[in-house]
C-alpha cells in the first residue's frame, strides 16, 4: 500500500467526505473558508477572522479540516527535538510590558553567565543527548559589540557539531547598533561565527499599533521583517512565532498570519509556526495596569481555534506547527495534536522567560515523557534537529532507547534555574559592561 508524508498510511487519515458533511451544516461564511481550505486555495484575512470568531458547531469542524491538513501536509509524525536553553541574562534596557524576565542593571536580580558558563551548559547538554542549544537574552547596557560573536566562536570551537539556535531578531539589531554595522553584516557574522538558525521571537503581534502599546520602543515590525528576510537571504533559517491573548484582535492575528505567508512565499526560510499564548500572571502591564484591555490570557478555545487556523492558512507554506507545552501544559499541548499541531518543540532542561511571567509547566521534558504523550494521541513519535531532518523514529514502544534526560536526577543547583540565578552572587551583572565591577567598552 502507498503511504503518505513521512510514512502515514492513507487509510488513517481522516474521510474528507466526513468533513464535508459538515459543511452544508456550519455557518455559511465558516463553511465557505474551511471550504476553500480543504480545496488547496489560499485563505484571506477576512477568512481568518471569521474562523478566529467561530463557535459551536463550527469550531468542531475548524479542527476537524486542520486535523485532515495536517497529515496530508505533515502525515502522522509528532516530532521533537532535545535541546537546552540558555538565557545568558536577564538585564535589558527594555520595559516591554509582557516581560516579568528582564531587570534594570542596577538591581541585585540582575545576572550575566561568562561565556565559560555558557559553554559549560552548552557541553553538558551535549552530553545528555542535546544536538541544540537556544541562546536568548536580555538587551544588557553598553554591551560589547562582539559579544554574540564571540559566544558562538567559544561555542563552536568546544562543540563543533552542536546546532545552535540564537539570536532572536532584537538582539540581532541590538548587536548591529552596539557593533556599528548593518543588520546584513551582523547576520553575516553571527553565521561565520557559528549561528545555524534564528529563533523568530520578538514577534508577539507583528502590528504596529498593537506593539506601541504592549512594548514601546520595542523593535518595529519593519525592522523585524529585516532582521528575517536578510537572516533567509544569509542562508540562516528561522522560526516565526505569535504572542497572542492579551489586547489583539482577531483581525491583529490574522495580519499577522498574511505577514509571515508573505515571507514565506518570498525566501522560504521559515522551519516552523509557534503560537505563544500569553501568559499573564506577573506580567507587568497586566500585573500593574499598565495597558487598559489587558486580558487574562487566551482561553482554552482560543488556544484551539488559533492552532487549527494556522494550519489552514499557513500549512502549505509553512507545514510544521509546533505547540508550547510550557505555555499551555501537557495536557492542552496534547490536544492541540488534533488541532492542526504536529511538533511537541523542545526538552529545554532551562525555561526562564515564560518561568519568570508565572508559567507553571516545568522546566524540562524527557524524550521519554514526549513519546508517552505522542503516542497516546495515536501519532509516531519521532526526534528531529532544529531543521527538521528526523534523526530517530520511534515506531515500536518496546525498541525505545533509554536517552540519558530519561535518568538524570532534574537538580535546581546543578541546573541553574531562574530562581537559583535571580539569588546567587557567582554571576551577578554589577554593571559588566559599564566598568563597573567588571572591564567594559562603551
């Protein structure tokens, strides 16, 4: 019997005729759009915002289309990928007003990791089983212009076979200004230093109007298309994500969907799509009022319809939809495997960001603990690289390898959680960068 992509067998996919039963049942408008979506024909804005808004009987329907586009356009393979992230500090000349991450140089939580530190996590995440590390971080004062550079270089010469997964759109800017040269330029050495692929956060809602309230000063939805656009134009693949549940519309996130289709369309660099509900307990423009509007995050339904219309509108040009298990659990996570979803990310073994805002779905998921989830959604697990090369498929139970993240004691000092860097004193800021406690460069 033929099989279909990455090895599904048709006669598990979902009878399309089943869904389209539905259809003549469905509000006209919502059965038109999924429709046209099961037809292979493009979805406009206004398509999205009407399958945003759908309820009932309707949001059935939504995720039953996504579930059938998923496996024609990724087959039955939840892939995952054992990774580390490396959140090197926390001190940022931002206020973004969704961030409970970043602190002020002056204060005592503020931490910098010496790049000796980062390679250390960096090899013994090699050693559990990791092929990739994350590097994210605050935007530190009077940074050193190298400084990304030369992390990647240390990295690179003690690790040469680790992928790594950094920097995200605003540090590549912020490193182009404290380095004196263009947005190309930075890319390109961040590439010959060793960067194999951005990170396509700083995204949140790629709106201008929405951006100037929830991040003032925050980089422009121009410069973040730059950044991107000339990451794919370098050769440097890149994720996408979207913050949403807070003060967007349905017609904000459906811009923004057009907005990543359209990059797409033109460099097709784009590895995969990452919806971020936000998470709003300590953020500081929900926690203090900053922003009126400000919502509780997104509700469980909003979470389900905004996988499944990502799928229909950016499944063909963007296949891989990865869901947040630390944004949403495992639980939800898991559902969203039938919502259009087929990438459960990474084990990350560190999670600061999300960890910081009141996220409380850990810090570390074992290869083993994604194979059970994977599995009891009836999909095949399968471990992947940051590009999506499959390293290992796992189609039998009983031949399961035991990964070394499977057996490691999870230990907050040997790990060097959030928590544990916020109060220790080895790797406080103390103004590293201004000459203060430590030798700087303006």
């Amino acid at each position: 019997m033929s099989t279909g992509p990455n090895g599904s067998r048709p006669d598990a996919w979902p009878d399309i005729r089943s869904i389209e039963s539905l259809l003549g049942e469905l509000t006209p408008a919502v059965a038109m759009a999924i429709d046209r979506a099961l037809g292979g024909a493009d979805l406009s804005a206004n398509d999205a915002v009407t399958l945003f808004d759908c309820r009932g009987s309707d949001v059935e329907a939504l995720t039953l289309a996504a579930d059938y586009l998923r496996r024609e356009q990724a087959g039955d393979q939840v892939t995952y990928v054992v990774n580390r992230n490396i959140n090197f500090t926390n001190v940022c000349i931002k206020r973004c007003g969704f961030c409970a991450f970043s602190r002020d140089h002056r204060t005592e939580e503020g931490y910098l990791l010496p790049i000796e530190e980062i390679v250390r996590r960096a090899r013994e995440a090699v050693e559990l089983g990791a092929t990739e590390i994350c590097v994210q971080a605050g935007l530190p004062p009077k940074m050193e212009g190298d400084l990304y550079e030369r992390t990647c270089r240390a990295l690179k010469e003690a690790l040469p076979e680790l992928h790594i997964h950094g920097f995200s759109p605003e540090e590549v800017l912020y490193g182009s200004i404290r380095a004196r040269c263009s947005i190309p330029e930075m890319l390109r050495r961040l590439k010959e230093a060793g960067v194999g692929s951005l990170p396509g956060t700083s995204a949140e809602i790629l709106v201008q109007d929405v951006r100037d309230r929830i991040s003032p000063g925050r980089i422009t939805v121009d410069q973040w298309l730059e950044v991107v656009t000339s990451a794919h134009e370098a050769g440097i693949p890149t994720s996408s994500t979207m913050m949403y549940g807070h003060v967007e519309t349905s017609e904000h996130k459906a811009r923004h969907l057009a907005l990543l289709r359209d990059v797409q369309r033109r460099t097709g660099g784009i590895t995969e799509f990452v919806p971020l509900s936000f998470v709003h307990d300590e953020a500081p423009m929900h926690q203090k009022g900053l922003v009126d509007g400000i919502r509780d995050g997104a509700t469980g339904l909003e979470v389900v319809k905004t996988y499944a219309v990502a799928r229909l509108f950016l499944g063909r040009d963007i296949p891989n939809l990865q869901v947040s298990w630390v944004k949403e659990g495992t639980a939800l996570a898991q559902l969203l495997l039938a919502a259009g979803a087929n990438d459960f990310g990474g084990t990350l073994i560190n999670e600061s960001i999300s960890t910081a805002a009141g996220a409380e779905h850990g810090q570390l998921m074992r290869p083993s603990q994604f194979r059970a989830l994977i599995r009891e959604a009836g999909r095949v697990p399968a471990e992947r690289t940051t590009t999506y090369d499959i390293r290992r498929i796992f189609d039998d139970p009983a031949n399961d390898p035991v990964d070394p993240l499977d057996t490691v004691e999870y230990d907050e000092q040997r790990f060097g959680t959030f928590n544990v860097l916020l109060h220790q004193d080895d790797n406080r800021f103390r103004d590293t960068f201004t000459g203060v406690g430590g030798k700087g460069r303006d």
